[in-house]
C-alpha cells in the first residue's frame, strides 16, 4: 500500500483546495521521470478522490498557423465569463536539448493567463506519438480534483497519430483554416474520422466567404463517412468561427453542450471513460515494461551485445528484441 508522507499530503490537501501554485507544483511531481518522484507522485493520484464536479473534457487540434492558440484564448474567456473554470493542457513540441516546451503557451495566451478561473499548463509532447505529453491523462486527473470542470487538452500538429488524444478526452474538435480543396485532400482520415466538431477558424473579413465554402466542403465529406448511430442527428457537424472577433463562439459551444449532454443520457460517456481507463492501463503497462527493463542493470550488456549484433548486420532487430525479452520472460 502506497502511504503519503507529509509535504506529499500537504501538497493534496493544497491541489483539492484550488491552489494554483500547489497545482502546478504536483504536475511537476508527475511530469518528473525521476524514481523518487514517480513513487510519491504515484501516491498523490492515489489519495485524490473522484472529483465531485460533472467535468467535461474536450480535445483539440489543428494545422499550423491556423489560430489554435488564439482559439482556445477566445473560448476560454468566453467560458470563464459563464463561471465555467477551465483547464489548458497544452502539449508543446520539445526542446531536442532540454527536453522543454519550446512554445510556451502562457505567452500567446496573456488575457487568460492572467483569469483567475483559467489555468495554463504547457507541458513537452517529448518523443511521445500522438501529440500528448506521456502523464497528460494524469494531469487531467490533478486539475479536475483542483475543481476545473472544463479540460481543454491541445494537441502538437494534425495527422495519423493525433488520434491518441482519444484515448483521454470527451469530444474532439477540429479547427481548420479557410483553403482549397488541397487542403481537404492533406487532412488525413484518421483525424476525420474522430472528430465530433470540425470548426474553420478565421471566418472574418475577406476570408468569410472563404471560410464558408471550406466549411460547406467538410460538410459534405463529413456525411460520407459512417454515421455513429449512439450520437444525436447533425453529428458529426462543422461550424464557422471567428477568435479574433468571437463570432461563432457561443454556436460552437453550444454543438459541444448538446453532444456532450446527449452522451451523458445514453450513458456513451461514461462508457467512453472506462474504455479510456483501460487504454491508459495498458499504455502504463508498456511504459513501465520498458523503462524498467532499459534500467535494469543486469541486461545492460546483453542490450549492448544485440546492439553491437544490429550495427554488423548479424541479427534482425526482431531477433535482437526476441533475446532480450526472453531473459525476463522465457517462454
């Protein structure tokens, strides 16, 4: 049974009262890949209950340039304004020599930073595919137990892997700049095939007509793709919005409500989670396979053996993988 020393209650005791320094400071703990820190962080999420708010968590991503920081600033603000308190998870591309978010989110959103009802965290994607940081699921568990109960979680890029952030959130939007038909033609299925909201960003000025006939196109290959039949009718649906003059806001918010709602009554959503749960289960067990088997110092030599065999050509890496794995688990 894992106990919690004192700084380590102290610091959950803190996190469930909403202290945002305290927050930020067991996010670090969790974000940490040190031995010490895992334990105790282990034990943090442990100690915390289920949070008592009916929060919502929602999932975003979006090709480069097209406003994505701008977006989540705009429908922050918009939220705070309704008393909502609203979490940003936003997953940076890192740093190739400190391993660091390079973007820094805080700085490119400075009016909701500064919200008292707002709370920014950049964190670094690191090698992890998908575009989420690797303790993202547990660092939503944190800023709901702090009494957030909107979780925007902010992918790095669009494409094949990004449908990972499935694996966490509630509903997955889109956003999309106004382009031509080769735009539609370079975003990939997958990411299509997840979306719940599709919303084309920049509809203002001389880009809304733009705008409007890009969103007319996604549309169109929305309804060929297969319908899910436990979603309300008009699912999945793309909108116009503006973040820098705030029109369309309030109607994209309103499609995720009602989607959301409707997933709460036929009870999609929490089966949705508990799928979620046990996709999470089995990505920790992967990561803790490997980290403990490339820590372990007994098999260091052996991995050095099969790498030095690659390098000469004289094993396959699937042979080279099949040797090691067999000293910890012989068939």
């Amino acid at each position: 049974m894992i106990t919690l020393d004192n700084k380590t209650e102290t610091l959950c005791n803190r996190v469930q009262a909403g202290e945002r320094r305290a927050l930020a400071k067991a996010i670090t703990l969790i974000e940490s890949t040190k031995p010490q820190d895992q334990v105790q962080a282990q034990a943090l999420l442990a100690a915390l209950p289920p949070p008592t708010n009916a929060s919502l968590r929602l999932g975003l991503s979006g090709t480069p340039g097209v406003g994505k920081s701008t977006f989540i600033e705009a429908l922050g603000l918009h939220l705070t304004s309704q008393d909502h308190r609203v979490a940003v998870l936003a997953v940076d591309p890192s740093s190739a020599r400190t391993g660091g978010a390079i973007l820094g989110d805080k700085t490119r959103m400075e009016r909701l930073a500064r919200d008292p009802n707002a709370f920014i965290r950049p964190s670094p994607a690191q090698n992890h595919l998908g575009g989420v940081a690797r303790r993202t699921a547990d660092v939503i568990q944190l800023v709901e137990a702090a009494g957030f109960d909107i979780v925007l979680v902010e992918t790095v890029g669009v494409g094949q892997s990004e449908t990972m952030v499935a694996q966490m959130i509630d509903i997955f939007i889109l956003l999309l700049a106004p382009a031509g038909g080769d735009e539609l033609q370079g975003v990939k299925r997958g990411i299509m095939e997840i979306a719940d909201l599709i919303l084309v960003n920049k509809a203002d000025g001389a880009l809304t007509a733009q705008a409007r006939a890009t969103c007319a196109d996604y549309s169109s290959a929305l309804h060929l793709m297969r319908p899910r039949p436990e979603d309300p009718a008009g699912y999945p649906m793309a909108l116009t919005v503006s973040a820098l003059t705030g029109r369309g806001l309030a109607e994209a918010w309103e499609a995720v409500q009602t989607l959301a709602q409707a997933r709460r009554t036929s009870g999609s959503l929490s089966r949705r989670r508990i799928t979620q749960r046990r996709d999470q289960f089995h990505a920790q067990v992967d990561q803790l396979l490997r980290t403990r088997l490339m820590a372990d110092p007994a098999l260091k030599a052996l991995r050095q053996s099969l790498e030095n065999q690659l390098a000469a050509d004289e094993i396959t890496p699937t042979q080279a993988a099949e040797a090691l794995v067999s000293q910890i688990l012989p068939h």
